[in-house]
C-alpha cells in the first residue's frame, strides 16, 4: 500500500467565492501513480468547505445564495462578539470539510456533473488544500 | 492490502424517493472478503445524496419534507434558467454523495438505527452506486 | 497496511450537548503507531453527529441555535408519533455521523481551529465513538 499526500493552495476573491480544483486533484492523482484505492480531499480551514456538485455559472450563484440564506452573515451569533465570520464557521461545520472518492484503475469515480469546488465563506485568503491518495 | 469495488443499479420512483441500499453494501463487503479496514459508498450523481439514519416509514417522509423545506423546488434559482432540478444539485452538494465505515471483524461498524439510504431529489431514475472496501 | 480501531465513550449532558474529542482522536493515533495513512471517526448513532471546526464558548451555542432553528424540536414531524427526536434523526442525518482526516508523519492534518466535536442531539446519553487508523 502507497500513501501520497500533496498540498495547494488557492487564493479566493471577495468573502464568498467558489474555486474549483477538480483539476488540482486529479494532478495530484496522476502523480501518485497509486491506481486503486481511494481519494481524500481536505481543506484544513475552518470558514471554507468543500462540495461536489456541478459547475455551471447560474448554480455557482445558487450555492452561495443558498449558503447566505441558511447562514446569513448578520446574526444573532455569540462568536460575533469576538470575531465576524460565525456564518462561515456554520457553513463549514455543517456541510465539512472533506470529501473523499473511491479510486479505480487510476480514474477518481465521479459522475458527470460531480466537480469539486472549495468554497470560501470567509475570505478573501490564501487556502491550502490537501490531496491524499491511499491504495496501490 | 485489498481493494474491492463492486458497482449497483437502483431505480427510484417519484422526484424525491428513498431507497434502502444497506443490503446491497453488505453482500459487496461479504463478497469482498476483506475483514478490517474501511467501506466507502459513493453515488457519482449531482442530485442524489447517501444519509445513514434510521428507515422508519414516519422519518422517510420526514427527511423528504425537511429537504424540501431547506431546499424548495420553486424557488429564485438562477441554475433554472436552463434546467429545473436546482434544488436537488443544492440538496446533493450540501448533505453529500459519500458516505465511510469503519469494516472490523468483517462488519461495517453502524448503529442499530443507522441505515445506509440514497435519496432522490431528482428523479425517477435508474442511480449507480459505487461500494469499495479497502482493508486486509 | 495495519488497521487499528479503538472506541471510546463519552456521556453527555442535557438534551444538546458538545464534547470535544479531539484528545481521544489523537490518542488512538498515537497508541496505533501508525504514521501515514487517514484517521476516520464514526458514532455509531442516529441522534448525535459529528463536526469539525473551532470550540469557542460563544461559537458552541451558535451551533446548538443553529441546529434548532434548521432542526426544531417541536415541528410537524411523522416520526414523533412514535417517538419524540425526530428534530435529531433529521439533524445526524444531514450532517452526517462520519469525519475523515489525512495522517501525515503521526499527526492528524487539521487546521488550527478544527477540533473534533461530538454534538449529542438526543442526550443525555453514553455516546460511542469509533477511531479508525488505516495505514502504515
């Protein structure tokens, strides 16, 4: 069994923006050589996450309006009282950090319209990505 | 180290249904004969999504109504301009297509209430579900 | 490849709940002398889940207002005709009972406000949590 582990990192623009570094990660596949085995994608930041889903322009806006509304920026937030980034860290918290895929014959198993997209909900920032991949 | 992947079909009815796949990823890991490591579950689509929780036919409608309730149909979504499932790419991206185990003594390690389901937002349709074991 | 899997238990005080288990996590890891490879934490649960992020006293009770006000206790919900925590069926189910991590020279790849917490839903009860190292 191999472990590969590689980092990025990515600057984001304005307090919410979506990167997608679908790219990244399958460079960092191809390097491993590691053909069988899984995927871990993990950004170690606690006001941004990760999701898996499709990246057309109008759904990109879809995400972040969706993010706002179900952790608006301007709350009632206790944390608010020593910072002002408590609905990032809801968003984080709650939809994660992570996301891993299954590994087979060198290929990421994903669907069509499954790209993987870091989403800042507290920039902008510098954020690091790790890239691991298990298997042989 | 072994890696086993084994690949099933599931046909939904309805836009939003619930099917329980916990069988089927107990016969991939039986079939497997992997003991210990880990099992992942993966469902390469943009408008499904996995949750493991109890299948109780009162909890099945009410993971449906909440999910409708967070993510409406209707709703101001500019990824409708050019499709109409935008509710369930939102769905899918936020709760997340993977779902992990741990495998030990030859067992994926879950609660008594804790069933593996996917959920259709966007269907009926014919799902792929990816089971890989990985372990010894 | 070795996988090594210990559990833990925690008990939790009233109905909502956060323990930190960031330092039962890191013990698994040390104790399993593994170096590289991923740690997975599982609660083998439907009324608890797990999250990632910073464990500041105004941001835990952030969490809890935002679980209850997405979540509620008192809703409309089919499963408590037989039950009475649907709220934190809904709550495990969405956010998920699963965290996975990079390990990387014996250290858990995490960020330096992400520590590891238990949200109990349902409490108070004795929670078990499974710390999985997979690696070598």
């Amino acid at each position: 069994m191999k472990v590969f582990v590689k980092e990025y990192t990515v600057t984001t623009s304005g307090r919410e923006d979506i990167v997608n570094i679908t790219r990244l990660v399958e460079e960092a596949v191809r390097e491993s050589g590691i053909r069988n085995g899984l995927v871990l994608v993990y950004v170690p930041h606690a006001t941004a996450l990760l999701i898996v889903n499709e990246d057309e322009p109008g759904l990109r806006k879809d995400y972040i309006s969706k993010l706002l509304q179900l952790f608006p920026r301007y709350g009632d937030y206790l944390h608010n009282r020593i910072d002002d980034n408590a609905n990032a860290h809801l968003a984080s918290a709650f939809v994660g950090s992570a996301r891993i895929f299954p590994l087979v014959d060198g290929r990421i198993v994903r669907g069509t319209w499954q790209e993987i997209l870091l989403v800042d909900m507290d920039g902008p920032r510098t954020r690091r990505i790790v890239v691991e991949v298990l298997g042989e």
